[in-house]
C-alpha cells in the first residue's frame, strides 16, 4: 500500500527531501503561489504550522505555476516573497506540476487517493489542500476556498 511516505521532492532550495523524514506526523500538503486571489492564505496555513507544529502537524508548501501564471518566480523569490510577506516557516518546496502529465508524482498519488467535487481528480486552483494522517493515508481534500483555519476541528481529530 502506497503512503506520503513513499514519494521524495526537492525542497525550496534545492535538496532532496524525503517525505519519510515526516513519517508518524500529520501532514497539511497545500499547492501554494504568489500572486493569486488566495495567497492571503499563506497566513492561515502559516498560523495553523505555529499552532500545532508540537503536536505533530506539517504543513508542505508546493508552488505552483500551472493556474493563470500566478507562480512565475523561481524558487529564490518565492522563498524571499513568502519569507518577507508572510513569515513562512513551514518547508516549501521547489515549484511542481500538480496536473497533466508532468505532475509530481505525489500530487498524481493525492488525488487519486481522494477525488475531488463531483469525483474529478484535476487540482482546480491554488491553495487545494490534503490531510494526511499520521499512517501517511489521505484524510481529506479541501477546495481552495477553504480556509484553513476552518480546518482546526479536522487537525485536532487527525492529530488525536
């Protein structure tokens, strides 16, 4: 059985990261960019990683370029701008494909694992989110316009 566990990706500033190296926590992972209607979120997600980095939640920031352009730095400036903007310490990753055929193989493996409205896997924005539990199995899908500190009742029951 294939878990979050089994996929790797390369982190913001260039190094290999094994999502094992998470192993046993709750993970938030989010499909982020810089310049959309919902990079405000970037708070929320950042306060969420705050409050419950101790009890064992990670949140994974995974740029994206592919929803009307609104990632087109490179990963030195979408570190910079989250840094600047909105303080982000949770790991960030270098820029993915979340859809077609050169999506990241974990973002192929989290939508299969849960469909989306209407049963259609394609991410359909920025800021789409999955919960993965502590066992590396998918929880749950939320749209973009969830925000996430609508997600602490979720958090809490995932992280027990």
């Amino acid at each position: 059985m294939t878990t979050a566990y089994d996929f790797s990706a390369t982190g913001i500033d260039g190094q290999d990261v094994a999502l094992d190296d998470y192993r046993g926590k709750v993970l938030l992972v989010v499909n982020v960019a810089s310049k959309c209607g919902f990079t405000p979120q970037y708070e929320g997600l950042e306060a969420l990683s705050r409050k419950y980095a101790e009890r064992g939640l990670v949140v994974l920031g995974f740029p994206c370029d592919q929803f009307g352009h609104q990632e087109p730095g490179d990963e030195a400036e979408i570190k910079n701008f989250c840094s600047l903007n909105y303080d982000v310490t949770f790991p960030m990753f270098a820029k993915v494909d979340v859809n077609g055929d050169a999506a990241h193989p974990l973002w192929k493996w989290l939508k299969n694992e849960k469909g989306g409205f209407l049963g259609i896997d394609a991410i359909k924005w920025n800021f789409s989110k999955f919960l993965v539990g502590r066992d590396g199995r998918v929880i749950k899908r939320y749209a973009p316009t969830e925000k996430p500190e609508a997600l602490g009742g979720d958090i809490e029951a995932a992280l027990g």
